[in-house]
C-alpha cells in the first residue's frame, strides 16, 4: 500500500493514504450520480459531513481530481482545529447546534467559513456579526458569511431550530441588522421517522413540505423572491426525495466517509494509515 506525504497549499503536508483516497472518491462519485438522476438539472450543492472524520480524508476529496469544495461539520472547535489544517480552498459549512458563545470566535477564526446552517435565534446571528466584523477589520473578506436559519419543522421539543411561525422574523433580523452577514436559506433536519421513511425520491417527507411552505411565508412577508432563499434538507437516508422535494443543498457523511467513530476516539489527522 503506497502512502503519499501531500503539501496542502503551504499549510501542512499530511499523509494520504491511496487505498481509504480511492474508496471515499468512489462514495462522493456515487453520490453525485444519485444526485444527477433526481435533480431535474438544477444545481444542487452536496455538503460532504466530515465530523469526526480526519483532516486527511477531506484532503484527499478537495484535492484534484475530485476538488470537492463543500465540507460540513457540527462542532465548532473541531471546523476550526481541521481549517487551520486545510486549504482556505476549502468551504466549511457549520452544520450543527451551534452555542451563542462559539458564535463569534468560529466566524472571526475561520476565513473560509462559507455557511452557518444551523441559526435558530438573534442573539446567534448577533455573536455571528460581531465575530465577522472583526475579522472584516484585519483583512479583505470577499464575501458575506452566509447565514441558514434553522427551523423546527417537526415540532419535536429536542430540536433544534426556530417555530415555522417565528422564522421570519429571525431572517428580517439577519437581514436588518447584521451587515457582514447574508441570510441565505432556510435548513430543516426533520424527524428521524420521516427521514426515513422517505428513502425514494418519489417519497414525500412532512417535513420537507413544511419547510417549502415556511419559505413561501418568509418571501412573502420580507418581500423577496424565492431563489433568494434556499432550501437545505435532506441527509445520507433520504437526500433523493430531499431533492425531488425541492432542496438545493443536501448533506451527506456516512454514505461518503462511513461510519463515524465515538466522539472521544475521533482524531483529527489520522496518526496511522490503516486503510480503513
């Protein structure tokens, strides 16, 4: 088994192992071609989840051939630990419940933070600011970081994410009152039941429906239209009917980089090259 030391754009070189390379880029190509059957020819952005996962199996999808762009995480230290790491090439994607006091020092640290997915209240998006605007201060930020604003479209008390009901009022906040920020969609995870029982793109999930007519609301309200304001639903389980439902952006791990190891033995550069 050959292993190759990669020099990642100057930061760090880290060890690539081409067994474990070759099977995550046949997982991402089959994902892309599931994808392709099912989206109509819109665009559809695929968020690699990479939590827990190590700094070199992202690294073997974002460099060339693949030049997987999109990568998600759910813990704010982890996102930034590995983006010290990888290439600024790369765009992260906070998709986890994220706390008000992570808020700032993720948006200040992580240059290439593309998106947070997961802002549920107006203190989040106001730590978000706060943390983008100092950054904006020490250097040239070419774009807004943008902004998904989570909701509970299933009703479940555990969670996360702001009633359908309250939704435009958070995305008129972050639109008002948070300049370096962008309000770029809408994110639901939905009920595990639904997800999956919703595995064929000819399925219809409660919760995908609820979060379309929830944007149908908030564009009316605010008075924009409905491109402006995507919709990021679907997962490993029922991204194809995510899709068909309408989703422009859908986040995928497990299908791509196997399954995850417990929280306490994840490492975030693997140590050996296993092959696994």
């Amino acid at each position: 088994m050959s292993d190759s030391e990669v020099n990642s754009s100057g930061e760090h070189s880290m060890r690539i192992d081409a067994q474990r390379a070759k099977q995550l880029a046949e997982n991402l190509g089959h994902v892309y071609q599931r994808i392709e059957k099912v989206n109509g020819g819109r665009k559809v952005r695929l968020i690699a989840v990479s939590k827990l996962k190590p700094a070199n199996d992202i690294l073997a999808l974002h460099q060339a051939p693949h030049s997987q762009l999109d990568f998600g995480e759910n813990y704010a230290q982890e996102l930034t630990e590995k983006a010290g790491l990888l290439p600024r090439t790369i765009q992260w994607h906070m998709i986890g419940a994220l706390q008000t006091n992570k808020c700032k020092p993720l948006a200040e640290q992580v240059s290439n933070l593309y998106c947070v997915s997961s802002v549920d209240t107006a203190k989040k998006a106001d730590a978000l600011e706060k943390g983008r605007a100092a950054l904006a201060e020490k250097q040239d930020l070419p774009n807004k970081l943008r902004i998904q604003v989570q909701v509970n479209t299933s009703g479940e008390a555990e969670k996360s994410g702001v009633e359908p009901d309250k939704t435009a009022e958070l995305c008129k906040h972050v639109r008002e009152k948070c300049p370096h920020l962008q309000l770029a969609g809408l994110m639901t995870i939905g009920a595990i039941a639904r997800s999956q029982a919703s595995a064929t793109a000819d399925s219809v999930n409660e919760d995908f429906v609820a979060l379309r007519e929830t944007r149908e609301k908030v564009v009316s309200e605010l008075g924009i239209e409905a491109h402006e304001l995507e919709l990021s639903m679907g997962m490993s389980s029922d991204f194809e009917a995510a899709i068909a439902q309408g989703s422009d952006e859908v986040r995928v791990g497990t299908t791509i980089f196997g399954e995850r190891p417990a929280r306490k033995d994840a490492q975030i550069t693997a140590k050996e090259v296993n092959g696994q």
